[in-house]
C-alpha cells in the first residue's frame, strides 16, 4: 500500500471525526464510520474516492463533505451510486466539496450544484502573435475595462429575445435576435455564432422555462436591460489573456483550430445573480419537501425524490437548465466583447471559440444523473479546459471517458493554501512570492492578487495543449 508521508497521524485524526479513510495507488477511499450514522442511511453508502497525489495537502473538511455526500439517500427512494473527486478538491461554502461528482439513482441533490449553475469555462483563439497583440495592448485594455468594469457594454434586449434566453440557451437567443439585433452583440458575426453552437458543450441549450426565471428579466414586452448580464462575477472567475506556448497533440489541435504562438483568452464565469436566485429557490424548496416525521440530515443536504415528488424533480431540473440557459448567454458575451474589442482594434480577426463547457451542473446520464460541482465532464475525446493558477500555465486537454471517475476531470488547479491562510498578514504576499512578476492583473479590487487566482479582472497567461 502506498501512503503519503504523515498519513497515518492524518487518518487518526480522520477517524476521531468519524470518518473511516484509506489510501492506496494515490487514491483516497472515504466513507462515513457507519457507528456514528442513523441506520437509513448507512445502508448501501458507497465509499467515494478522490485521486490525489501523494505529494497533495489534504483538507479534512473537504473529506467530510464528500463523504457526506455520498451518503445522502431519501428515505422513500433514491440513493447516491457513486461519489467521486477530483484532484483540485477543497471545500465548499454550501456543504459540498468543490470538485465533487456525484451519482444518483432516484432522486436529484440541488445542494450538490449549489448557487452557481452553469459556472464554465469558455476559450478562443486568434491568430495575432503576442508581439502584434502588446503594440496595441493599452488601447485594447482601456475599452475591455469600460465594457468589463464601467458598464460600457450593451446588453439590452427585447422581451422576446430574453424569453428565449431563458427557454433555449444560445440557439433561442440568436434566433431571437437576428429578428431584432439590439445592444453591443448588433455588431457579432450571428453566421459564426450559429456555427460555434457545434463547440458549446449542450450546444449551448439546455431544456429552460421562464418561469423560474427572476420576473423582472422576462416581462411581455418591451426591453430588458439587465445589469447581472455579461459580466465577470467574484470568487475565482476571471477573464485572461494567454499565448499558447506549447502544442503536444498535433493532430487534436489541428482539428480544434489552435496552433503554437497564437494568442488566446479564457473565461470563467457562471449565471450570476439568476443562479444564486434559482439555486437558492430550490435548496429552500428541497428542505420543505423533506418528510416532516423524519429529523433533517446532519449534512443540510435534501434531496429530491423522484418517487416521492417526480413534479419536483423534474421542475428542478427545468430550473436549473434555466439557470445553465444564461450561464451559457454570459460566457458568450464575455467573449463577444472581447472579439468586438480585437477586431476594433486589430482590424478583420476571426478569434474562434474552441470550446465552452460547464463544471456546475447536473446532468441525465446512465440510468439517472451525474452532478459535478467544481468538476469538468470529461467524455471520451471532448475538449476539457483546466485553467492554471494565475502566473501558472492553463491546459487544453482531451476526455478519454475514464468511468471510474464518472468521465470528469480537474476544472482548476486547485490550491495550496486556503483564501483564510492567504489573508494573514504573516503570509508573504509579494508578486515574485505569489508567482505573478510577469503577470499583469487589471482588476478593481487589488487584493484579489493575493488569493489564488485574481477575479473581476483581465489577466495574462498562457495555455497548452
């Protein structure tokens, strides 16, 4: 059996915390001590697993929600199958460890996804040299900081146009409005955006409803002017601009259009303040369908039980394509005013979408769901985006399906430290401590360049594939 060094200590401590952990062949096997558990749930539990590297911290807590998680079950049907994470595993604010996937017979957990649904990441490339890109870089970031920080950007629409945001993602939302441009995305390339439908994870369209949406962003008529729309977020989302400095798999980035030298830009981003409304909805509504004769779960996780409450399963999920619907809209407007801002600038770039894919999301696959939360779907020969740590390297990788791991990889690097230890003033927060001497970091609030990864902020770095 391989262990990491101090391993023992650390199980000792695991146990006392009631939870039984081994590792073997750099995976952690983790399940609740079943002494310690009502009798319900301890049935069946499968034992979740987390690659992790030897050389890897270990959070405690981080191992406790995700053997939590794998325990939950609805006393009158539906069970956690499979419970899995990744290695950029650390713990979550809402009880569930970021990097978790998890597989559900039965039932759905709305707590596993959380608050930001459809958080993703988005690429492009543009064939512009890093040379070319820095003669002209002030202008170009000057305007980026008007659309990104100043509101600037153009983001009305009319009513229809929303509906169908909501309803069918990016093909209801481009239909829409090739009948009626309006705002900043007037002046897009509607051929090209169609096309890139075929490099959206979904194609961009998940099965939505208005009504879960916030009322105020689909009225019957008129416009929609919506101030969440299109902008970046806090925590650790970011917009950046890379090079690609290294091509490994020619033939795979040959047919995705990336080459060495080309310059590219990344987005993090999510459904913003339409998430946090329907994920907050329906965690509320989760726990008031719970049996009212049975005590709340230790873990605050209720699921919802298909046997129990198939309307609300099934709402749930059409609420949570709802969210996803936006999630995809704001990415792609992320990147449109990137593209309008290069071709201003730079003159005729085409700067094609690589790839946009969701790492909050639940999804029908198999004989139930998977929800990863943290977490990139990884299928066989699907493009998979790993961002790297701000200063660090961003990768382009290829799905190989791995079952094991519920066909899911890494969705970021993960971090050494967690943000509490990094906001101590013992911590040595210079850049060439940190990592980001040759980083240029634009962003309203300067100390997010002392967490992992800089948010509300443009950024340089590079990719690889």
């Amino acid at each position: 059996m391989q262990q990491p060094k101090n391993l023992n200590r650390l199980l000792r401590a695991l146990s006392r915390q009631g939870l039984d952990v081994s590792y073997d062949n750099k995976v952690y096997s983790i399940c609740l001590n079943s002494s310690l558990n009502e009798h319900w749930q301890d049935a069946g539990a499968p034992t979740a697993e987390v690659l992790l590297p030897e050389d890897f911290p270990v959070e405690e807590k981080a191992l406790k929600q995700l053997a939590n998680l794998a325990n939950v079950r609805h006393p009158q049907g539906g069970c956690v199958c499979r419970a899995c994470a990744t290695p950029d595993f650390h713990p979550g604010d809402s009880g569930v460890a970021i990097g978790s996937i998890v597989e559900t017979a039965g039932m759905v957990i709305p707590a596993a996804v959380g608050s930001d649904i459809n958080c993703g990441m988005r690429l492009h490339v543009a064939d512009l040299s890093i040379e070319q890109f820095l003669s002209q870089r002030d202008r170009f970031v000057e305007l980026l900081k008007g659309d990104y920080f100043f509101g600037t950007r153009d983001v009305s629409m009319t009513a229809k146009t929303a509906r169908a945001m909501f309803q069918h993602g990016i093909p209801g939302w481009l239909d829409a409005l090739r009948d009626k441009p309006t705002g900043s995305a007037a002046n897009s390339d509607f051929e090209q955006l169609a096309t890139e439908c075929n490099r959206t994870f979904l194609g961009g369209s998940m099965n939505g409803d208005v009504e879960w949406a916030p009322a105020e962003l689909v009225p019957n008529d008129g416009l929609v002017r919506d101030g969440g729309l299109g902008t970046i977020g806090g925590g650790n989302h970011f917009v950046e601009i890379q090079v690609v400095e290294e091509v490994i798999d020619r033939a795979t980035a040959y047919t995705w259009g990336v080459r060495s030298g080309q310059i590219a830009f990344m987005i993090h981003s999510g459904s913003r303040n339409v998430g946090k409304y329907i994920g907050g909805m329906w965690r509320d509504r989760a726990c008031q369908a719970w049996p009212k004769t049975l005590k709340h779960p230790e873990s605050r996780l209720f699921p919802l039980s298909v046997a129990a409450n198939p309307e609300l399963v099934s709402s749930y999920l059409q609420g949570e394509a709802t969210a996803a619907n936006y999630g995809f809209i704001n990415r792609l407007l992320l990147a449109e005013f990137l593209r309008l801002r290069l071709r201003q600038v730079f003159g005729d770039v085409e700067a094609p979408l690589v790839y946009d894919v969701p790492h909050n999301i639940t999804l029908a696959e198999g004989a139930g769901w998977v929800t990863r939360k943290g977490a990139c779907p990884a299928h066989s020969g699907q493009p998979v985006i790993v961002p790297g740590s701000m200063g660090a390297a961003s990768y382009l990788l290829v799905g190989t399906g791995n079952d094991r791991f519920l066909r899911s990889a890494s969705h970021g690097a993960g971090r050494a430290r967690s943000r509490f230890d990094m906001s101590r003033k013992v911590v040595d927060k210079t850049d060439s401590a940190l990592g980001l001497t040759d980083v240029d970091c634009i962003t309203l609030r300067e100390r997010r360049t002392q967490n992992r990864r800089s948010t509300d902020g443009l950024q340089a770095n590079s990719t690889s594939n």
